[in-house]
C-alpha cells in the first residue's frame, strides 16, 4: 500500500511538473531536475524557473511549433498579418505589464470575426497540440486557432 501511495505521488508530481513548466524554446532554458521517492521509480520534480527575458512589449508569432521557422512580431495594434496571416502555430505574449497588455487574436483582418485572448507573458508553443479554438461570436467561432490568425489588437483585458 505504502509502494502503491508513493508511486502514485510520484506520478502525480510529474503530471503537474509536465503541465506547469515554462516553455523551453526560444522563450529560455528550461533545466531538468530528478527527485527521488523512497520505493518508487524515480520521477522528474519542479522544474527551477527558466532564465527567460524580461518583458520587451512584443507579441511573437512563428510559422512552427517551439519557435520554428520564419517569424513575425509586433509592438503595437496589427489590421492584417500580412506574411503571417494563416500561418503561425506558437504566438508568446512578451508585452509590459499594465495597461494593454492582453492580445487579442482576431480570425480575420481588421480585428473582425471571432477570437481569442492570450494574456500577458503567455505563450501556446504549439497551436496545433493545444487545440485552442476560436471562441467568441463571429466568422471562424470554434474553428481552432493554428494558422487562421489574420490580425491582433493590444488590450486591456480580454
């Protein structure tokens, strides 16, 4: 019983260690620590906080996952993606604190159809595993968000 409660445990810490971490792409190194459980089979701990850059004001948008391929990015408020448009399957909100510091990523151009927010400091490194879709009224509502962002908005809260 004893065996079956820490191996459990063990388990436990791990799911939430998985589910928890900080991004490990270009966002920063990211290192692995091991704990040890008395009678169970080893299993990853808290991973120490990634050495990631403070925030810049930019919202980062790339072709691939975990920052692979071309990339976008931008300081402000952007009506169409242009060479991004459809494209992008990571996006990291790397905005300031405060006032506008929440995107919004709308469906289509010029802010219209639906959307989704992506909060300060956050980052979906893979759109297409995340299965994030759209969510508010308009064109695109419940269509997933890999590759169908067309413009962004800075905003206070979403």
């Amino acid at each position: 019983m004893r065996i079956s409660r820490a191996l459990t445990t063990a388990l436990t810490v791990a799911a939430l260690t998985l589910l928890t971490a900080p991004v490990a792409d270009a966002r920063g190194a990211v290192p692995e620590a091991v704990a040890v459980v008395p009678g169970a089979a080893t299993a990853p701990a808290a991973v120490a906080p990634a050495a990631v850059p403070g925030p810049d004001g930019f919202l980062y948008a790339w072709e691939h996952p975990h920052a692979g391929g071309f990339h976008c990015r931008w300081n402000g408020e952007n009506a169409n993606w242009a060479g991004c448009r459809d494209k992008v399957s990571d996006v990291w909100n790397n905005g300031y604190p405060g006032v506008a510091e929440d995107v919004k990523l709308y469906r289509d151009t010029d802010w219209n159809g639906s959307w989704v927010c992506l909060h300060q400091g956050h980052s979906i490194p893979d759109l297409g595993a995340s299965g994030l879709k759209f969510f508010s009224p308009g064109h695109g509502q419940g269509e997933l968000v890999n590759d169908r962002v067309g413009s962004h908005l800075w905003v206070s809260a979403c």
